[in-house]
C-alpha cells in the first residue's frame, strides 16, 4: 500500500509540474502554404519578443480550402482560449461564396491582419513563357493549353487572380479557364514543376524559397509596385494588365472566448506587428506594410466580404 501511495503522489506530483498546453496555432492547410507561414512566422516572433510564454505549436489541418478548419473551431473548439487560427484574404473569399457551406464570418472573431502578401503568377524554370501577357495571349489562343494551380479551391482568391489577369488582357470565357485547386501553395508549385500545370497562381510569401532555388520564375507581381528584394519580378501593371491583388495575412480565434481574451490576443498581434523581427520577416518573405488590428478589423472583413461576394457575381463565380 506505502509503494502504491507513494507511486499515485509521484504521478502527482509530475502532473503538477507539466506545463500548460502552449498557444496552438491552425494552419488550415499543408505545410509550405501561406497560412503555414503566417503560423510559423507569427508564432515564433510570439514567442521571441515574450508574448506567450513558451512556443507556439503549429497544427496543419487541411481540408475544404480551409473550410475543415474554419468549422472544427466554430463548432467544436468555440472557446479555447489559447487558439489561433492563420488567416487571409483566402479565408474571407471562401466565407464570401459560401465555399464553407451554410457557414458565416460571424462564428469566429477576427483578430487583425498585420501585413500584405502581394498575388503572383509563377512558371516552372524551364517554361517557354517569358512574360505575363505570353501566358495570357497562349490561353486566348487555346485555353485548354493552360492549366494554372493554385493554392484555393475552385472560385477561391487565386482562382480569381488569374481571372482577373486573363479579363484585363481581354479574354472573357472565364468559365473555359483551367483551374486546379490543392490545399496550399507549396502544393500548386509542385504541380507546376512537375509539369501538371503550365503556371502557378498564389502569393510572394510562398514561392520564395522556390525562386531562390531557381525552381520557378515569376511572370508578374500582382501589386502597386515592385516588391523591395524582388525587384526583377515586374508587376501586372506595367505589363500592360491593370490588376492589383494582395492577400492579407493575419489570424482569426474561436467566437465564445471573453472580450479580455480576444483584447489580449489583439495586443499581442500589435506587438508583433510593431517588432522589428517582423519587420525582417516582411522584407525577407515580399510582404507589404498592412496592420488592421482588434474591433477595426470585424468591420473591415464585413466589408471585404460584401465586395468580394460583388467581384465573384459579376465574373459568374457565384449566382
């Protein structure tokens, strides 16, 4: 009896000394992709500057475009307090089509978004496509010659990129257009390199490390400018295409958590977005400047939703 008492207070006393389960963050797709990143990077910057205590552990849950994760926190984890879910403009398109279902972005609470990841469009090394308006002028010519692969489902954000492209060039059939949707861009480059796909549609912040390793090539940036560290990657604009597509990149949290709780994570985002360690991870992944940040930002998404559910109508994504 003294053994077992002493075994039964020895277990206690280790689970005592366990430490709490850390902060999880939820990348909704495979590893590679950008809300794998936004995780990744938002988490250890969390972690470095002191806002959570302890690391941050990353859970890649793909599925649905991110659907399987936005519904696992809304119905079943809906006040964790210590839950963070990666976010972007991916995530508001989808809730826009109804691409989750019957599901609406009031069942989570949108955090803020503290940078902006600005849209591309890439080609393997190899590609006899030298230019955007190349690759515009061969789906003009037969559109089933073209196969782009992006890391939204049918109808999401990157699918809407190259639609957006192939309109201002002047082609109209967007409904002949060849699209792959996978779960995440490190995915749709694979496609692409492999041969797949002719063109990879997604963000800078996933083709990075893919360019440095002279996989791929980007025909264009899709922002204002050129992005600072890729200078030799012109924008659609000058190119002759009037397109402008940026993915924000920020985090959602399960919808019953208390007001301190959601203020808490508002503020720990803040600081991450004020750090100079983001600052170097912005300019080292091609992000630009775009901090929304706690009650701003629900009122930001709603507005975002109603237009991107007014793009989708008027090119016949939705009815």
């Amino acid at each position: 009896m003294t053994y077992r008492f002493r075994a039964l207070l020895a277990g206690a006393a280790f689970f005592v000394a366990t430490p709490a389960l850390a902060v999880e963050c939820i990348a909704p797709a495979n590893p590679g992709g950008g809300w794998d990143f936004t995780c990744r990077q938002i988490g250890k910057i969390m972690t470095d500057i002191g806002a959570v205590d302890g690391p941050v552990q990353v859970t890649n849950m793909a599925g649905g475009g991110g659907g399987l994760a936005y519904q696992t926190v809304a119905n079943e984890r809906t006040d964790d307090p210590d839950l963070i879910v990666a976010a972007s403009q991916a995530t508001a398109t989808r809730l826009a089509q109804k691409a989750y279902g019957e599901s609406t972005a009031d069942q989570v609470r949108f955090v803020g978004a503290i940078g902006a990841d600005p849209g591309v469009i890439v080609v393997a090394a190899d590609s006899p496509y030298q230019s955007l308006n190349d690759l515009v002028e061969a789906v003009k010519a037969d559109p089933g010659s073209v196969a782009f692969a992006g890391g939204s489902a049918a109808g999401g954000f990157d699918h809407l990129k190259v639609l957006q492209v192939l309109r201002a060039g002047g082609f109209d059939d967007v409904r002949s257009v060849k699209y792959i949707g996978v779960d995440g861009g490190a995915d749709a480059i694979t496609q692409t390199v492999g041969g797949f796909t002719q063109a990879m549609t997604g963000d800078m912040s996933e083709i990075v490390g893919f360019i440095k390793d002279g996989q791929v090539r980007a025909l264009a940036v899709l922002s204002e400018e050129r992005v600072p560290g890729f200078d030799d990657i012109p924008t659609a604009v000058e190119q002759g295409l009037d397109v402008v597509a940026v993915n924000w990149r920020g985090l959602y949290v399960p919808k019953d958590i208390s007001d301190e709780r959601f203020a808490e994570w508002a503020e720990k985002l803040q600081m991450v977005a004020d750090s100079e360690e983001w600052q170097a991870a912005m300019e080292a992944n091609g992000l630009a400047p775009f901090t929304v940040v706690g009650d701003d930002f629900q009122a930001f998404i709603d507005e975002n939703i109603a237009d991107t559910e007014a793009l989708s109508r008027e090119i016949g994504i939705i009815q």
